[in-house]
C-alpha cells in the first residue's frame, strides 16, 4: 500500500482527485459521502479528467495559463521534480485508468482512516467554530494578510484537517466558479506556527528553500518597499497577480515576511532577526 499511495500522491497542495472533485460541484453534483464521490468521480468522461488535469497543471504552475499548451507541455513548465513529473505524465497518458486505481485506493484507505477522523471531529468542528478571518488576517490580526484579500473575492471555502495533518495554505483557481479560492487549515495551526523555533538545520534548510526561488526573492524584495502593491510588483516581474500572492503566502509561512505596524507605507518588513539567525548558523557551520 505504501507503494500505491506513493504512486498516486502527486507533489501539490491539493491531489489529482481534488480538480476532479472540484469538476463535480461545478456541474452542481455534490457528494455527501466518501462512497458516493468515489462513484461519481470513476464515472467522469476522458474529457473532464483532462480539463481537471489542465487545471491543475495551471495552479502548480502558479496561475500562468499558456491556451495553446497542452498537457504535455503544461507539465514541462512546472518546476515539479523528476518523480513527480513522471506521475502526472502517467495520468496524462492514462486519465481513465489513473481515475480509476486511485478512487479504488481511497476507498482501501478510507477503511483505515475512518476512525481517525472521527476522532478528531468535535477538535475540528470546535476550531472551526471560533476562528475568524478578520483575527487571523485583519488588519490587527496574527497574520496581517496572505494575498487573499487581493485576489477579489469576498467568501472563500474553509477546510479544516485534523491536527496530526500538519497544513496551512489557500488554493486559488478562478476557472473553478463554486470554489475558487479554498483555505486550507489545520486544527490549532495558528497556535504551532507561532512557537518559538530554533535555528536548527531542518528550520534552516526550509528556509533557504523558500528563498531559493528567484521570482519569489524578487517579491519578497519588491514586498519590504514602500507603497508595494501586488498588481505593481505583477507587472515589474511579469507574473500574475495570483503568482505574487502565491509567493506571498509561502513566505509569510516561512517566517520570512513581518507584517509592519509602525510605518503605513511599508505593508512587510523582512523578519531580520530570523535572517540574521540563518547568517549565524552558515557562519558557524562553515567556519566564515
């Protein structure tokens, strides 16, 4: 089983089955069990599956949308690795069968994962419950802001996971009308990523690796000036709106982005502290 879900779990946010889960509600079929979506999803035509291969292509890509790619070509734009690469290749060469092995091994696992899920039911019901997005990302809040605000959407869809599935992001997709934009939590994650953390070699080598990114350090640069607006920095760079909030959300998870308080023309300050920590820990390590 190990192998299987290897095999199946494709690097992204969200997984193959989530676009076609997604294709569903858009045509206003909405499952109210995991049998019932496992049914609905093995029975989708060639044509949908590629749509929702396509469209999660597009979101790996980060929003950029080439019309005249096809899904071969939309794969080789991603900066997804190797391995990763030859699993979505596989479900475009085979879309029907992929469909197929997978729904089949979410209906093996569900057995096994049902209980515990319904463990943790009242954590998840009870943090849904109390949190509110203006305290998590208004103007006073934990988080100041994600990128969210700027895509234009005033209602988004909350998913709340157990608190053993470590997770915090959004999904943005405006080709998908019903859910467009999805926040993606985990119980109490707000109460984990505010822990103090030391600079250890797993904290750092994280951290270099949002920073790795050329386009997202060219955001994070453009981020810590006065008057930055992400429509501006879109267009400095070349990237979508979508892509500037993708980059800014990975680096306010990353610690990398502070949110200014003091100075109303700078939105973010870089977290020089977490910074200097990283300089410390290289100068340390190899003795500079």
């Amino acid at each position: 089983m190990n192998e299987r879900l290897s095999a199946y779990l494709f690097e992204a946010n969200f997984s193959f089955l989530h676009y076609l889960y997604f294709e569903l509600l858009e045509v206003g079929q909405d499952p109210q069990t995991l049998e019932e979506a496992c049914q609905l999803l093995a029975g989708l035509s060639q044509e949908t599956v590629e749509r929702a291969i396509r469209l999660a292509l597009i979101a790996i890509n980060r929003g950029e949308n080439n019309q005249e790619a096809d899904l071969l070509e939309l794969l080789e734009q991603t900066d997804l690795k190797a391995e990763d690469k030859w699993k979505w290749f596989q479900a475009i060469r085979k879309p029907l069968e992929t469909v197929r092995e997978q729904v089949d091994l979410v209906a093996e696992v569900a057995s096994l994962y049902r209980p515990y899920y319904e463990q943790f039911q009242e954590q998840r019901e009870a943090f849904a419950a109390t949190f509110s997005y203006e305290e998590i990302y208004g103007e006073d809040g934990l988080y100041k802001t994600s990128g969210v605000e700027d895509l234009g959407y005033n209602r988004l869809q909350f998913v709340v996971l157990s608190p053993w599935l470590v997770h915090f992001s959004y999904m943005y997709n405006p080709h998908y009308h019903t859910c467009p934009i999805i926040l993606c939590a985990s119980v109490d994650i707000d109460k984990l990523l505010l822990a103090d953390r030391l600079m250890d070699e797993d904290v750092l080598t994280t951290t270099l690796k949002v920073m790795s990114d050329e386009t997202r350090y060219k955001v994070m640069v453009a981020l810590t000036k006065p008057h930055a607006k992400s429509k501006d920095i879109a267009e400095q760079l070349s990237i979508t709106g979508a892509a500037v909030s993708f980059h800014t959300q990975k680096l306010i998870n990353a610690k990398l982005l502070l949110f200014n308080t003091e100075d109303k023309t700078v939105k973010f300050d870089a977290n020089k502290s977490l910074l200097r920590e990283m300089i410390e820990k290289l100068t340390e390590d190899f003795d500079l």
